[in-house]
C-alpha cells in the first residue's frame, strides 16, 4: 500500500508530464479504438446481414421500381403474384414500416405502447407500429413460427381487405387465430406468433447497404408483420434468387415478368451495395493505418523520452529510496504501479470517448448491443492489450534506466 | 568486520581520470567509533561510500564480515545496505516533497515496522527538531537539514552508521549533542565511523583515519 501512495506521490510530483503521457495514450488509444472499431464493425454489419436473410447477401437485390411502374397500381399487383410463381425467384415483394390506427386492434397497441422500434413513430403515439408487407416479402428472412400457419399457405381474397398478422412473442396474451373486424369491415386475422428469437432485416437496408449500420436485423418481440394483398408504399422491392440461381438470373426473370405488366425497374444488388461500402470503408481505413502509424511512432516516442526524462529528474527520489532501505524490487514495483496507473486512467478516459466515437460512426438503436459485441468483444480488449504493451516498454526502459546507476550517482543527481 | 584491501577508486570524466581511491587498506572491528580526516578532495567522501555500499570501488577487495561486498550484484548490495548501513549524506539527501516526519518515516516503511510513530517521535526530540515534524527539508536551515537526515539514519537501526561530516553545518553546541547521540548508540555496540574537519570532534572518537590524496598515512 505504501508503494502505491509513493508512486502516487511521484505522479504528483510532475503532473504535467503525466499528463502529457495520458493525453498521448489516449490520443493513440482512441485511433486504435476507432480503427478497430471500423474494421470490425464492417464484419458484423456484414454478418449481420448476410445471416438475417434467407438468401444471404449473395442472393439478394433491391429494385427500384420507376415512377410510371410505381403508380401502376394493377400492374404492380400482379407483377408480384407472377413474379413470386417463377422458378428462379424465392421471395420478391415490398415490405415498409408504417405507423396506423386500427380501432380493432387496440389491445395489440397496448402490448406494443413503449416498444416500438421506430423512434420517431412512437413519439408520435397512438400508433400501431406494422410491418406491411407483400406475401413475397414474407420469405425474405426466416420466418419462424411458435404457433400458427406458414405464410405459404395463406389464402388471400381480391376483396383486399383482409389482412393475416403475424405477432411477436411479446403478444403472448393473443391467440392464434384470433379475428378483429374494422366497422369499414376489414378484417385481421392472426396467423400466427413468432419465435422469441425472431428477427428481421431493418427495412432501411432498402436505401443501401452501410457498414455503418452496425446490426442489419431488428428484433420482433413486439413486431407485428401484416400480410396482405397490397400494392406498393415505397419504391424498393426486395428480391432474392431461389437455390441453384444466382440473383441475376432471378432478376433477368423479374424482368420478364415485369415487361409483361409495364413494369420497369432498376436494380442494385446488395452483395454490390456491400462491395461499394467496402471501398469506402478499405479506403478510410487505409488512411487511418497511415495516421496510426505516424501517431504511435511518435506518441511512444513521446511517451518513452517522458518516461525517461521523468526518471531522471526524479533520480534523487530512488536514489533516497534505496538508500532508507527499500529493495530494487520494491522500487521498481512503485514504478510498475506508476506505469499502471497512467495506463489506467487514459484507458477509463478513452473508454467514453470511445462509446461516443461509436454512437457518432454507427447508427444503431441499441447501444448495449454495439458495446456488449463491438466494443467489448474486440476493442476494448486490444486497447487493454496496446496498454499492457506500453506499461511493458515503459517498465522495461526506466528499469534499465535506473539499474545503470548507483545510489549516490542518482543521489547526487549525477546521471545526465 | 569492515575489511577494505588495495581498494581504489578512479572517477572518469570526459577522458579525464580522477584517482580519488589509490590502495585503501583498512580494518575497522565492529563497535569501533572511527573518524576520517583530510583535506578537501582527498578522498573522505568516496571512500565512506564505498563503505557503505553506495558506489562500487575500482578495484580491490571489500570484506562485511564473511562476505565479500566487491563481489555482490546490485540485489545483493542492495540487502546488504539494508541490512546493515545507514548513512548520513553530505548533501542530507531528504526528499523534498514529504515532511520532516515522513523522511525520518521511511527507513521504517523500507523495514516494514509497524507502530513507526513513537520511533520516528523519539529520534525527532533526541535531534530536537520534533517541533519541525510536518515541515518539509527545503523549508528548513541546513543544520535543521542535518538533523532531520541523522535522525533518518538513526531510525533504521543498523549495525552501521556512516556519516558524512555530520556537524558540518551546526553550531557547536548542537555538534556536540550530536555527538553526544552518536556517542551513546556505539556505547550500544554499534560501529560509528564519520567524516569530520572539525579536530574537537575527531578527537572525540576512538580512532582516527587519516586520508591524503586517496591514501591512508598514519
Ligand atoms: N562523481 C565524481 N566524478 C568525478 N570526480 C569526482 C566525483 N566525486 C568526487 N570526485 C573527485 O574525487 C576526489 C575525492 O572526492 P571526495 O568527494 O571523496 O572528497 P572529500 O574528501 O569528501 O572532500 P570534501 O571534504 O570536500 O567533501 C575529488 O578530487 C573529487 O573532485
Ligand atoms: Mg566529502
């Protein structure tokens, strides 16, 4: 304890160049954290996508429907039940979050009240959060089901208005099968509840992929998916190729199908949205690598010559600790514990800086997620690592440093 | 026993060979009460810390009892200082940033002691300087100093007290309770060996050492 509150002492001693080194570390820190951060956050935004779709990535478009097509409402219709029929396509369909009012499912709303995963419809309250979307859509990713029919075997009227849900498990209160009748006569009808682990892809995957967007899948606990017969609400149709064809030749099929009720599309898919983001991502972290190596060259060079300069002007101080008796082994732990304490607290500061650089590069909802996974996972472990690293440098150079020379040179001050 | 034999020690300096040590032999018995005399910059300084295991010597032999000092690694120097020596440093060599308490304090700490409190009061009076305890040196005068860095020296507790020029910046009547506390701890059985240019003070101790140009004449 008493060698603890000695290199406390030291550290007071010359608080500014302590400083100096805090800041250094935690500047060299922070671009490792960040570089790491990006490199790895790439991955499992890739992951996260690739696994939350049936068809993986690779087996995944986005269409962009032209205007004219867009407000061909018939045409779009039957574009989907054809397109879906094809050999070649698994699932094609448009699929959009949307904020709505049901007087009839006002028990539903209840459960969901607070846990909508859209923000910004929630604050506008009283709205029932659905994922409207087309029967094709239903396939995009796993569907799994506690209890209730597979999509695949719904049965749809041309009334268009009635409408199967499928609920998130938080609606453990509503039964399957469960009917709620709007007084304009629309009806909802429960086909079934999801799995616990059930989740989607983020629907904002539509406007381009980015690594950015750290998790690509939403939880649907208290997801409600509506499946129905509808047109289009947004431009973006998601289309994924059936096993044994590559997504082009899916999309060559769309296209067939498409010249056969005017529609026309633009297509973009996402394993090229990906290789698109990659460049980016590669090229930032192609400067960030360059920056770094300047940075931790000159930080550690830095933070040596400190070290070493701090050392010896505190020469006379270990000079006298030797001489009242203390060991080299218990000098040289006082210095250890110096050496920690630096290294701790430019850790505890780059720790929230780190968080915040996070929260500003990734647009997630759940920051526990990205902390637990990203950070926990990966960086903070490096950054731990890159500190005992340079507790070791600094360690091993002031304890050669100060081996060198004998009490009464260090008492005297005579080692410059 | 201190046994020093054909102990000498060059300072080199940018080219320049300061012979400061040339053949050193010595014996000095345990309990002995030893002064060293000389003119300036003949010596005194660099042989006592050769003693006290402070510096090495260039060449020669340094015999603590069985054990042959000039032959130990720093660890081993190290236990040996520990275990035997305190010194008393020219320039009192006191941490500027503790008090006056704290300094005397931490030859206790270095030999885990608990209860260091009554200890380090005790040798604070025996200096007279207990009224000074939370000051810290740089605020003090140069024989407040060299009190306080006796009293540190004291508090260890060693077979060995080495001290260089220990009077040297008191008056004489505190010179002379110094000796008075020196006095009493070989009376103890412990060995006293000190600087001094002072002949009062010399003649106070047992034997006197000479020293010339880096060599012991009689
Ligand atoms: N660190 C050093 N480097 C170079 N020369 C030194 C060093 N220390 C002492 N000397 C030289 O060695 C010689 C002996 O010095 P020392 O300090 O032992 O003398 P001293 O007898 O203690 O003198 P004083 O009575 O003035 O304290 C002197 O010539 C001195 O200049
Ligand atoms: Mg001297």
């Amino acid at each position: 304890m008493r060698i603890l509150r000695f290199a406390f002492d030291m550290i007071a001693m010359q608080f500014k160049k302590f400083l100096l080194t805090v800041v250094l570390m935690v500047i060299s820190l922070l671009l490792i954290m960040f570089s790491v951060m990006i490199y790895k956050g790439k991955q499992y935004s890739y992951i996260s996508c690739d696994d939350i779709l049936s068809k993986g990535i690779e087996g995944t478009a986005i269409l962009r429907l032209d205007e004219d097509s867009f407000l061909n409402v018939k045409g779009v219709k039957a574009f989907f039940k054809e397109a879906y029929e094809r050999k070649e396509i698994y699932s094609v369909g448009n699929m959009v979050e949307y904020g709505c009012y049901y007087e009839s499912l006002e028990e539903l709303y209840e459960i969901q009240k607070g846990h909508t995963q859209d923000y910004e419809l929630a604050l506008q309250g009283g709205l029932l959060e659905i994922n409207c979307m087309n029967l094709g859509a239903a396939f995009l990713c796993d569907l799994k089901l506690e209890e209730g029919i597979s999509p695949k075997k719904l049965e749809f009227d041309e009334s268009e208005k009635m409408f199967y849900l499928y609920i998130g498990a938080a609606y453990d209160s509503v039964e399957v099968g469960s009917e709620f009748i709007e007084k304009n006569g629309t009806k909802f009808i429960v086909a079934g509840r999801m799995e616990e682990q059930q989740r989607w892809v983020d629907s904002n995957v539509e406007n381009g992929y980015n690594s950015e967007r750290l998790d690509c899948s939403v939880d649907c606990s208290y997801g409600i998916f509506m499946v129905g017969n509808y047109d289009v609400y947004s431009g973006g149709l998601w289309i994924s190729a059936e096993d044994g064809y590559t997504i082009e030749q899916a999309i060559d099929a769309a296209k067939e199908v498409g010249d056969k009720y005017d529609i026309s599309f633009s297509y973009e898919t996402l394993a090229n949205m990906y290789e698109q983001d990659e460049e980016d991502v590669d090229l930032l972290l192609s400067y960030l690598a360059k920056l770094l190596g300047i940075v931790i060259a000159a930080s550690l060079l830095m933070i040596i010559t400190t070290q070493i300069v701090t050392m010896l002007e505190n020469a006379k101080a270990y000079g006298v600790m030797y001489v009242v008796g203390f060991s080299p082994k218990e000098v040289n732990k006082m210095l250890l514990w110096k050496h920690i304490i630096t290294a701790v607290s430019s850790l505890v500061l780059t720790a929230p800086l780190c968080v915040l650089v996070a929260k500003y590069r990734f647009s997630t909802d759940d920051m526990s997620y990205m902390i637990k996974t990203l950070l926990i996972h990966y960086v903070f472990p490096i950054a731990i690592t890159v500190e005992i690293v340079i507790v070791v440098i600094m360690q091993m150079i002031t304890v050669t440093v100060l081996r060198r020379f004998t009490p009464v040179k260090l008492i005297q001050n005579k080692v410059v | 026993m201190i046994i020093l034999k054909d102990i000498t020690k060059d300072y080199t300096n940018k080219e320049q060979v300061t012979h400061a040590l040339r053949g050193i032999n010595v014996t000095i018995q345990d309990g002995e009460f030893v002064a060293i005399v000389g003119t300036s910059g003949s010596g005194k300084s660099t042989l006592l810390n050769i003693i006290g295991a402070m510096d090495y010597a260039t060449s020669g032999k340094y015999m603590f009892h069985d054990r042959e000092i000039t032959a130990c690694d720093l660890k081993e120097l190290h236990e040996f200082r520990k275990e035997n020596i305190s010194f008393v440093f020219q320039n009192f060599a006191l941490m500027d940033k503790y008090t006056v308490y704290e300094n005397v304090e931490m030859p206790l700490i270095a030999r885990h002691i608990k209860h260091r409190k009554s200890i380090v009061m005790d040798y604070l009076e025996k200096m007279g300087i207990a009224d000074l305890k939370n000051k810290i040196p740089s605020h003090l005068s140069g024989g407040q100093q060299q009190r306080c860095a006796i009293a540190r020296a004291l508090a260890a507790d060693t077979p060995v007290l080495l001290a260089d020029e220990p009077t040297g910046a008191l008056d004489q009547n505190t010179g002379n309770e110094i000796m008075k506390c020196f006095e009493e701890i070989n009376k103890n059985g412990k060995t006293v060996i000190l600087i001094t240019h002072d002949i009062n003070i010399a003649n106070r101790c047992k034997r006197v050492i000479h020293i010339e140009d880096g060599k012991i004449i009689d």
